[in-house]
C-alpha cells in the first residue's frame, strides 16, 4: 500500500473517532495501561468470493469520548461481515466455531455495507459459517497478529516518536494524552497499527506502525 494511502486512512480514522465522541463503543485485563482507551489483542480474518469476516477482540471505552482520558474501559469481541458480491442482504446469520466452543447470531445491516455486532466470546475462532442454512459458505479464521509484535509493544514504539513532544507538554504542566490503538488496513490483506495521542476533540498525534518488526511507515 502506498504511504499517501496510509495516510488517507489515518486521516479519515481520526476524524470517525472524533465524530463517535458522545457514541458508544466497548480492556483486556493483563496489560491493560490507565492511559489506553482502546486497544486490540486478536484480530481473525478470513474471506472468499461472497463474503470477508472479520472477529476482533481487545478493550475500549464503554462510551468514548475524544477528551484525552481513558475512563470505564472493558474487554469487548466484535464480529463483522462484508458481502463482496450482493448489496440486497438486510441480515446475515453466523457461526463461529472452534475446537472450544460455538457461537451463533445474526447480523443487521449498519448502513454503510457491513454487518457487525458485539458478541460474547470466549474461545479462540478457527472458522465461521455465513449465510442462512443450505447457502451457508464456510471461511477458515487466522490472527493476523500471529507472531507478531502486540498492541503493548506498538504503543511503547509510538512513545518513544513522541517523546518529546510527551516532554513539552509536561513541562507546560498539560496532562497525559490518552492512546488509542486499531488494526486498519487498505486491502484486507496488509494490516498496521494505527496508534493515536489524543488530547480533546481532533487534537491528536498519530503513527502507523508495521506489525512485524515495528518500523514506523508514516507520523502526523
């Protein structure tokens, strides 16, 4: 993906965070940070020629709020479905399964060509069904951060590009910032960390760090 594209995106992530202030959005307990308002531990993907699925889990804000302060953060898991070929679907039932367990639902169209729900999971997904019985198609799971470094580890290298920036507003006595970090990605099969300092509203530094070895492939 090219870097102006990367930067689009950055941009227009940004700007979604912001316009979500008052929405509700939903840590995950061990290496959770006071100063993290979001962060993602696992994200599963997987596609064919109908449909792109996608399962996240990590932590984040039960309501955000762009004010620079991580308040009430909790685990969450988040499934989301793409139709590559149709637009005519109004619902879309799953199935998530592993060797530990299963999980079953169905999916609302949001209005901009995705169904995604929040679930309660509790196992790690290897598969998931799509589609209603008899049409269902079957699409293998895998955890793009697989072998890679984790959100902890992309929030320490965003510190360190911000350090003295960190320093300056220290020193003006202003507060910490609170960090946000998302997986984006571009064409479904590259992905990098988008990790953002936000002060108040649009007021933010950002990064977007390569997963595998952490090289910073672009900075606002």
């Amino acid at each position: 993906m090219k870097k102006t594209s990367l930067l689009i995106i950055a941009a227009i992530l940004i700007v979604t965070i912001a316009a979500c202030a008052l929405a509700a959005c939903d840590k995950k307990g061990s290496e959770e940070s006071s100063d993290v308002s979001r962060f993602v531990t696992a994200l599963y993907t997987g596609e064919n020629s109908d449909f792109a699925v996608s399962v996240e889990t990590g932590g984040r804000e039960k309501t955000f709020i762009a004010d620079g302060k991580a308040t009430d953060v909790t685990d969450f898991a988040e499934i989301t479905v793409v139709p590559l070929k149709s637009n005519e679907f109004t619902e879309i039932p799953f199935t998530l399964s592993s060797e530990g367990g299963s999980l079953s639902g169905t999916l609302k169209d949001n209005g901009f060509g995705e169904f995604r729900s929040e679930i309660a999971l509790d196992f790690v997904p290897s598969k998931v069904l799509v589609g209603e019985e008899g049409k269902q198609s079957e699409i293998a799971l895998a955890d793009v951060l697989a072998g890679k470094l984790g959100w902890s580890d992309a929030v320490n290298i965003a510190r360190k590009e911000f350090a003295d920036r960190t320093a300056t507003e220290s020193a003006d006595g202003d507060k910490s910032r609170e960090v946000y970090v998302k997986l984006i990605t571009g064409d479904r099969k590259t992905y990098y960390y988008y990790v953002a300092f936000i002060g108040k509203g649009v007021d933010y530094w950002a990064v977007l760090l390569d997963p595998v070895d952490g090289t910073v492939i672009s900075k606002k």
